[in-house]
C-alpha cells in the first residue's frame, strides 16, 4: 500500500489503496462487532428503533410519500450519528473496551467543527431536497398523496420511469459529493488536532486519488444502507453498527497519520 505525498500545507498524507480494500474493511470490522458485540448492537437497535418509530408516525399521519425522502436523507447524516462507533473502532484499535454509555456521549465529538460538518450536510440535504421536488412537479400535475400512488407512478407510466431516471442521476450526483465531503471528515475530527477545513480537503483527496475504490465503497454503503428500509429501518441494528466500525478501518488505512 503506498501513500500519496502529504502537500506543502502539512495536511496527512493519503494512502492508495485497491478494489480490494472495502472488503476488507467489512471483514474487520465483522471481526470487530463480535469483540464488543452488547454496545455496538445496542447502539444500532437505539437507531433503528428511532427510525422505525419515526416511518411509522409518519406513515400513519397520511405522509407515506415522505418515507422514500426520509430513506434517502439517512445517507446523508449516517456518518454523523456513526460518531460513537468510529469511537468504538478507535478503542478497540488501542485494546480498550468500548461501553455503550461511552459511545453515545463521544466527548471528542462535541466541538464548533462538527456543527459545521452537520449544517454542511443539512444544506446539502435541503438542496436535494429541492431539486427532487422541481424534478417531481415536472414530471406530472398530479398529486400523490400516498406511497403505494406514488409507486404506481412511478413504475407503471413512462413520465414517472423519466423521473426515476432523472432523479436517481441528479440524486446520486450529490449524495457522492457529500460523501466525497464527509467520508474521512466525520471519523478525523474525533481527533482534536484537525479542524473541518483539514478534515474535509483531506476526505476529498483520498476518493480523488482511490476514485475507483472510493466509489465502491459508496456504493456497499448506500447499498447496505437502504436495503434496511425494506425491514422499516430494523435492519440498522445490525448493518449500522457493521459500516461505522467499517467505516472507522477505512479512515485509519486511509489517513494512517491522521489518528
């Protein structure tokens, strides 16, 4: 594995790693979930039933069509509710036993940077957002004012497969750039010698120079990710715990000085 030469700025130097390597990252962190499995397992159920509680209100006030919304803008705040397993995955790197108390109230976590990290992403989110809702009202004059007429839609009528097509383009277009933005960023500023300035440039330097792996990498985790919706979100009680001490691996092979 060979690293890509840190800039005259002092920023960490990026790792070069291959297609291999979000594989491996899974199986580490598999290896690591069953070494502390009562905190990481509890901290996934804590999600899932949150997310679960949260569909379910929102289902049954009439507002089904926003659960697809809510699946999608998950992805865009997993690395920030991850903050207590990238603490799991740095504790158990230094043999320490990770508790579940510890994990929720990351105190390394609380700090400016992270907030900026938050706002960032909810700005990215909203646009998103926006931009879904202008691709919609193309799309059609109608108003569906449930999941199962909006499946319908957009399955069984050509204008509706249109804007799936758009959409999922556009879509996917800015989900990779924000997670080109927080992949490293989140984990790094566990770290209290980085600030998000670093931590972002550092996080966007490591998918230019692994574009390829990097882009497997998303697409394992948006994939892993959204199949729990099909489970409504119970899932997250084991896949989220799986991909933040994944995640925790692909940041410190990925910036092995930045910890």
């Amino acid at each position: 594995m060979a690293t890509s030469p840190s800039p005259a700025t002092g920023l960490p130097g990026v790792s070069v790693i291959g297609l291999d390597a979000p594989f491996r990252w899974l199986a580490g962190a598999w290896a690591d979930l069953w070494r502390a499995p009562v905190p990481c397992l509890a901290y996934g159920l804590a999600l899932s039933l949150f997310s679960f509680g949260l569909t379910s209100w929102v289902y049954s006030n009439g507002a089904s069509y926003w659960v697809f919304a809510l699946a999608c803008g998950f992805v865009f705040v997993a690395p920030l509710l991850a903050m207590g397993l990238y603490e799991a995955g740095r504790r158990l790197e230094r043999h320490d036993k990770p508790t579940l108390p510890g994990m929720f109230f990351v105190r390394a976590a609380l700090r400016q940077d992270l907030a900026y990290l938050g706002l960032a992403l909810l700005l990215i989110f909203a646009i998103w957002g926006g931009i879904a809702q202008i691709v919609y009202g193309l799309s059609t004059s109608q108003i569906h004012r449930n999941l199962h007429d909006l499946i319908a839609f957009a399955t069984g009528t050509f204008e509706g497969q249109r804007m799936v097509a758009v959409g999922s383009v556009i879509g996917g277009v800015i989900a990779f750039f924000a997670y080109t933005l927080v992949v490293v960023t989140a984990p790094m500023l566990l770290d209290r010698r980085n600030d998000v300035f670093v931590a972002v440039v550092t996080s966007v330097r490591t998918v230019i120079t692994n574009f390829w792996p990097m882009a497997l990498w998303a697409l394992i985790l948006a994939g892993m990710t959204l199949s729990t919706a099909a489970t409504g979100f119970l899932g997250l009680t084991l896949v989220f715990p799986w991909l933040g001490l994944a995640s925790w691996r692909a940041y410190r092979e990925l910036v092995p000085g930045g910890a």
